[in-house]
C-alpha cells in the first residue's frame, strides 16, 4: 500500500514539527504559570498577631472602592477588579504586564474571627486587614481554688 | 528566597527579610499623540524609597520595597510578598523631551508621562485651494 505509508507518523512534515515545538513551548510556559506569582493575583502575606490574624495583600493601582472583603464562616473573600488601561483610539499599546480585570482569591481561617471587629486600611497599594479572633473562640484561664 | 515566591509554600520570617531580592516590577507602556506613558507597578513602595534617574538616554527606576508590616507583634504564617528592590530600566527614544518628564506615584503605582520634541510631532501642512 502505497498511501499509508505516505501518512506514515515518521515521515517528517515541517509543519508538525513546529506545531511540536509550540505544545512544547506552551507547556513549559504553562508549568512554569502554575508556579508563578501571576497565576493567583494578588500576592498575599498571612500574619498570626497578638489579637487574631492579619492578611496584607499587593493591589497596585487598585481604588479601595473596587476591593471586596467577606467572610462566610470559616472562609475569607478577597475580591475585586483593577481598572484597564484608559487607552484613547489614537494610543498604541507597546507593551503590558499588569494585570487587568477582575480578581478573587480565599482564605481558610484557622480559627473563629470576630467579623464585627474586621478593619482594612488600604495605602500604597497594600491592602492591610486585621481579623481578631472571636472571644468564645480565646483560649481561656481556669483559675484553680485553692482546698 | 526565591523558592519562597515560587513554590508558595509556608516560608519562615528569616528567609523573607533577606533584603537582596531583585524584583522586576510589571509594566505597561504606550504611545500618545504627545508621547510616550509608561505605567510600573510599585506596591508597597514609599515616596521616599523611589529613585528614578536618567543617564542620556537610559532612564532607570530603582524603588527599596518594605515587607508591608502589620500592627503589633506579629509572625508570618505564610508569604507570597517579599521585601526586596525593584529595579527596571528604559532605553528612551531620541525624541523624548527629557526636560518635560513627568513623573506621578499613587496607590502603588508610578505613571511616567514622556513628552516627544515639538519638532518630531507630525506637521499639519495647510493646502490652499487656488
């Protein structure tokens, strides 16, 4: 048979070659997204504080009115959306990196937060929330009497 | 260090106040009828910490970032932020009118407005009809 041969998988065809190159190319660029700090927007530190807990997040260029904070049980929201480029249609774009659009990202809280005592300051594109732990929650003294 | 931010696996306080990280902070760049914007992404960046020059033609950015503390004594349970340097630069291009820079910081982020030369800016010539 003349045709199957000609389809033969080890014939080389250039453009499979590149196409090749290109799954190479994107799962290198994948395994590497996975891992990366883009991938989960935005970058967070978790603090344990004398009082409870405290997250502080990167959101550049975010307006505080654009931030989102909740907490359903045990679970802490942080949401929200970073404003596009404000490009008129004579302005061309050469390059970007920043991120636009909407982000969310939870949290488990490792202990019971008082959500009446939540307080977040938003400066320099840092987002610092403070989430102390619900009294009942408090580990508690036992005072032993005396016999 | 760099595993820190990599793996966002839990990483001790110590390995996070190494203060050498170089950090490349994200960007965006455009042109205007006017000129060139550039936009850099610098949370957590003070006034004071940014330093912006231009050598010629280079202009480089250079910005010390602070581990964003909270309140009180406090140990960090998990980090994905890092204090460290950013450090950016832009080869401008020859019609840039240096003497007209502009440089804006808010909320994190440095917007660097790069007028061009009046006389690189594209003429309007005026055809009159005889």
């Amino acid at each position: 048979m003349l045709f199957p041969q000609l389809f033969n998988q080890n014939v080389h065809h250039p453009f499979h070659a590149l196409e090749d190159f290109h799954r190479q190319f994107n799962q290198l660029f994948n395994e590497w997204a996975v891992d990366s700090q883009r991938d989960d927007l935005p970058p967070v530190n978790i603090w344990k504080t004398s009082d409870g807990l405290a997250l502080t997040a990167e959101l550049p260029g975010v307006h505080a009115d654009d931030i989102e904070l909740s907490v359903h049980q045990n679970q802490l929201t942080l949401s929200g959306k970073r404003k596009p480029l404000n490009l008129s249609e004579t302005d061309k774009l050469y390059r970007q990196e920043r991120d636009y659009g909407d982000f969310e990202r939870k949290f488990e809280l490792p202990l019971k937060v008082d959500v009446t005592k939540i307080e977040a300051k938003f400066a320099d594109g840092i987002l610092r929330v403070e989430l102390p732990q619900a009294e009942e929650d408090k580990p508690k003294k036992i005072s032993i009497q005396p016999k | 260090m760099s595993t820190c931010v990599s793996t966002k696996k839990n990483c001790d306080v110590q390995s996070s106040t190494e203060s050498k990280t170089q950090l490349s902070p994200y960007t965006d760049s455009y042109k205007t009828q006017e000129g060139f914007v550039i936009k850099v992404d610098l949370p957590g960046v003070s006034k004071e910490n940014l330093d912006i020059q231009l050598d010629s033609s280079l202009l480089k950015i250079e910005a010390y970032r602070n581990l964003p503390k909270v309140e009180g004594d406090s140990k960090l349970l998990y980090s994905e932020i890092v204090e460290g340097k950013y450090l950016r630069s832009f080869k401008l291009p020859d019609t840039v009118d240096v003497e007209r820079i502009q440089a804006k910081f808010e909320n994190g982020v440095l917007e660097l407005v790069l007028p061009e030369k009046a006389e690189t800016q594209p003429k309007k010539i005026k055809v009159e009809l005889t």
